[in-house]
C-alpha cells in the first residue's frame, strides 16, 4: 500500500452517464495530481493540486471536472465522456521539499470504460 | 516539445542476470529524475531517484546511472528475478516542476 486511495478501481460507463472518481491519501502531502494512463502512452498529466488549489490544468476538456475539497481528497468528476476517454486514471500525491523535488506516490487507479 | 523517453519498448532477460534499462531526456533543465516499476493491475511504483548534482546511486539491487552530457538514464537491476517483471518508467521533473514520464519499457524475466 502506498498511502494513496483510489475508488472505484473499475468503471464502466455510458456516454451520457455522470460519474466521479475519488482519491484520498493518508500521507499528509499538500500536492495531488490526476494522470491518465492509455495503452501504449506516458502517463498524461491533467491536473494539480496544492494546498487544495489548482495550479496546473493540462488542457484537459471540460467533460474533467476536478475538485480537491482538502489537502487529503481528491476527485474527478466525469461527465458525457467519449469511448477515446477509456484508460487508467491515476491519482498520485507528493510533499515538495524547499527544491521543489519529490516523488509522486500513486493509488492503484480506477480502470474506466466508457461504452 | 521536451520529452522522455525509452530507447526499447521491451526487455527480456534471464533470472538472475543483470538488466540495464536506458531513458533519453531532452530537458536540459530537468535536475531530479526517477525511476518507477509498474505491475499490471497496480500503479506506479518509486523505485529510486537522482538528482543532477550526482552522476550515480545504488539502492537495493538497484543502481541509477545519470549522464548529463548526453541526457542519458540507466536502471540496472542486479540478479534480476521473476517478481522484477513489470514496465519500467523514468520520470524527470524539469520546469514547471511536474513529474514528466517515458512511455515505459515491458521487462521480462525468463525462467
């Protein structure tokens, strides 16, 4: 276990559904991030969160709609999604030092389907 | 753009064996990098890191080699086992300080 929680771990939803994906880490970091994982790519960066502000947003579309209520929750909202939006959806968190340089610690991800 | 990435998409070596794993970066200000093993069905997992002001570091059966002249990262992985199978991934994090990810290498370890 690394300190990161993600639910559901799986997803299957219709393109006119709503759903939300929730994330909460138990590591007492300031910094969470939500990452996209498709087949074949790098992890894709979508967004991050510090000190429960947004402070960074990919270019995602706007059917990801993210929330981060507390330093410890994360989540992300989805809705009308498309079958291209299917992949693993990782959650990660961290604690910058001074530098500015620290590990990403990642939840086990929610696997989405989108039909 | 700036990217990292993976000279081999995969790797098979036999237990037991070492195994050298290789990243290209291209942000020349990128000063910390980190390698992460990734088991299917799992995420991510910190293996170990480098910062720019080092050229080597050993962990537990792991070894980062940093080579800034050509931007160059290496894992090796000593007596390599069948628990070590997984993908692979380097990660830098240059300006803005965000962890930026290799596509990955598929290690095998072959009985």
């Amino acid at each position: 276990e690394t300190g990161v929680t993600q639910t559901p771990r799986h997803l299957v939803m219709g393109m006119t559904n709503k759903k939300s994906l929730k994330c909460e880490q138990h590591l007492g970091h300031n910094a969470m991030y939500w990452y996209k994982q498709s087949a074949k790519k790098p992890l894709e960066l979508m967004f991050v969160y510090n000190f429960k502000e947004q402070t960074e947003n990919n270019s995602v579309p706007s059917r990801f709609s993210p929330e981060c209520p507390n330093s410890s929750h994360l989540f992300l909202h989805l809705h009308t999604l498309q079958p291209e939006d299917s992949a693993l959806y990782l959650c990660a968190s961290s604690h910058p030092n001074i530098g500015g340089n620290t590990e990403a610690f990642f939840g086990q991800g929610t696997r989405l389907t989108v039909v | 753009g700036e990217s990292v990435g993976l000279h081999l998409p995969t790797l098979s070596v036999q237990e037991g064996d070492n195994s050298i794993i290789n990243c290209a970066y291209s942000n020349s200000a990128s000063d910390y990098f980190i390698w992460y093993k990734q088991e299917s069905g799992k995420g991510p997992q910190f293996i170990i890191d480098i910062r720019s002001n080092m050229d080597k570091r050993q962990g537990q059966r792991v070894t980062v080699l940093l080579n800034k002249t050509v931007k160059h990262l290496s894992l090796q992985i000593a007596a390599t086992q069948p628990g070590d199978s997984a993908v692979y991934f380097c990660a830098e994090n240059g300006l803005p300080r965000q962890l930026t990810f290799g596509s990955g290498t598929q290690l095998t370890v072959l009985p």
